[in-house]
C-alpha cells in the first residue's frame, strides 16, 4: 500500500482476472466470517467479462451466492437485453450460471432515462448502504478508460454538482455509441471497503501512467479515475501492456 492505493502487476489478461476473483474471494470470506452479506458492486466494460467468467465457473459451491448483493457502477440507457446493456453482459455471464437470486441484483433501469434512472438507483444504493456493516460495499470493480473516465464519470464532470448524490445521469462523449448514462458517484464508490481497477492493454498505458501520477497527488479532477478513494484500499490489477 502507498499513496492510497496500490499496484499489483499481473502478466497477462487472463492473470488480472485470475486477481481479480481472487480479491472477490477473499472479500467474500471476510463477509462469511463478519456473518454479513457480501456486497459486490460491478463494472460494466469489456475487461470485467473475463473475471465474470471465472466467478461463474469457479465459485459454484465455493462462494454463498445465496448471501451476496450485487449493485452496479454505471449503466447505459437501454433496457436490460440491449447489446450495450452492462446488466445484459452480467447476466449472460453470471446471473444465469450462478444460483444468484433476482431479487439480490440490482441493477440500473437505464430505459427509464437517465434523470429517473438515477434518481431511483441513488435511493437503492443509498437503502443498500444502510444495512450493510460500517455502511460499505465490500467490493466495487472499476474499469479506466482510455481518456481517464471510470464508471460513467467522465472528464469534464462538474462533481461539485453531485453534492450528496449516490448516482446521477452522466453523457459519455461524442463518439460514445450511447451517451445517456447513469453512473454511481465518487461519493458512492468511496463507500467501499475494497476498489478494485482492473486495466490491461497497451492503449492505457499512457493514461494509466498519467492516472496513477495523479493520484499519488491527491487526484486530478481532470481525470475522473484518479479521484476515485476507498474507506479500504483502493487496487490496480494491471497487466504488463498496460503497465506504466
Ligand atoms: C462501462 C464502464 C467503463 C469501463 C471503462 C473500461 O460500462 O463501460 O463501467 O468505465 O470500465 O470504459 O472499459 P474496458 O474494460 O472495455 O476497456
């Protein structure tokens, strides 16, 4: 651990999965023994999918999926079977190979827009904080652009303007294929015990570079992904391509 946060550097892709369901893991065993819900808020992106993967091939009987809650980091405005839909890559790859129960997902309702979605989802996320132990999600999972954006929180944000807010509608830039966005707010993602980035591929090293300079400062409002903070700690599993 230093500056807040810490880098662990994995060889290959399918090494930062391999990490990042282990920090699942572990995560999910300090809930058991807390005797409390483990609580695991998920990325959206293509990175995650490898580590969904593994959850749903390597956990069955390992983990109480019974006594999980999972909650999402952003979403786009589409419904649930959208090919955009961050809840539809979930559900393909977890929520139907695991004996999760429906009503312990909650996931973004991103077709009702992004005002309403976000005024919805901020009351579950703010409902689920209250009856979790200390008032922290066990694990949130964040992915980092290549512009320095995380979840839905891109650069140019106003994050004055979030105020108290848990979520809130966000726009994804221009060349974004769906721009109307909902995404949890900094606030909501430092209501954590444990962050967990995962970022592979030479297209961030750059930006990883720049992101990981940034937070050991205190974070550069211009890049949304260095301000992120954790009441635990906040982790990059980084691949060597990406690997400053
Ligand atoms: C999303 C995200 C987003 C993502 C990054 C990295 O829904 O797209 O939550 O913040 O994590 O854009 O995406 P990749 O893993 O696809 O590079």
């Amino acid at each position: 651990m230093s500056d807040g946060f810490r880098v662990v550097f994995c060889e290959t892709p399918a090494a930062v999965a391999q990490a990042g369901a282990r920090e699942i893991m572990s995560a999910a065993r300090s809930a058991e023994e807390r005797a409390s819900l483990f609580t695991l808020v998920l990325s959206g992106g293509s990175t995650p999918r490898a580590v969904y993967r593994l959850l749903a091939s390597e956990t069955l009987g390992r983990l109480n999926w019974q006594a999980t809650r999972l909650l999402f980091g952003d979403e786009r405005c589409v419904g649930p079977d959208h090919a955009d839909s961050n809840f539809r890559m979930v559900s393909e790859e977890l929520l139907e190979r695991l004996p999760i129960p429906r009503q312990s997902v909650r996931r973004i309702e991103g077709e009702r827009g992004s005002g309403d979605a976000a005024a919805s989802y901020d009351r579950i996320v703010r409902e689920s904080l209250e009856d979790l132990p200390g008032k922290l999600f066990d694990v949130v999972l964040l992915g980092m652009g290549g512009d320095g954006h995380t979840a839905s929180l891109f650069p140019g944000r106003d994050y004055a303007s979030d105020g108290a807010l848990l979520a809130v509608p966000a726009t994804a830039p221009p060349a974004s294929p769906i721009r109307d966005r909902v995404s949890l707010t900094l606030r909501a993602i430092s209501r954590s015990r444990r962050v967990v980035y995962m970022v592979t591929g030479e297209d961030k090293r750059s930006m990883l570079a720049r992101v990981l300079d940034a937070m050991k400062r205190g974070g550069d409002p211009a890049l949304p992904a260095s301000m992120v903070t954790s009441a635990g700690e906040v982790v990059w599993l980084v691949d060597r391509a990406a690997h400053p």
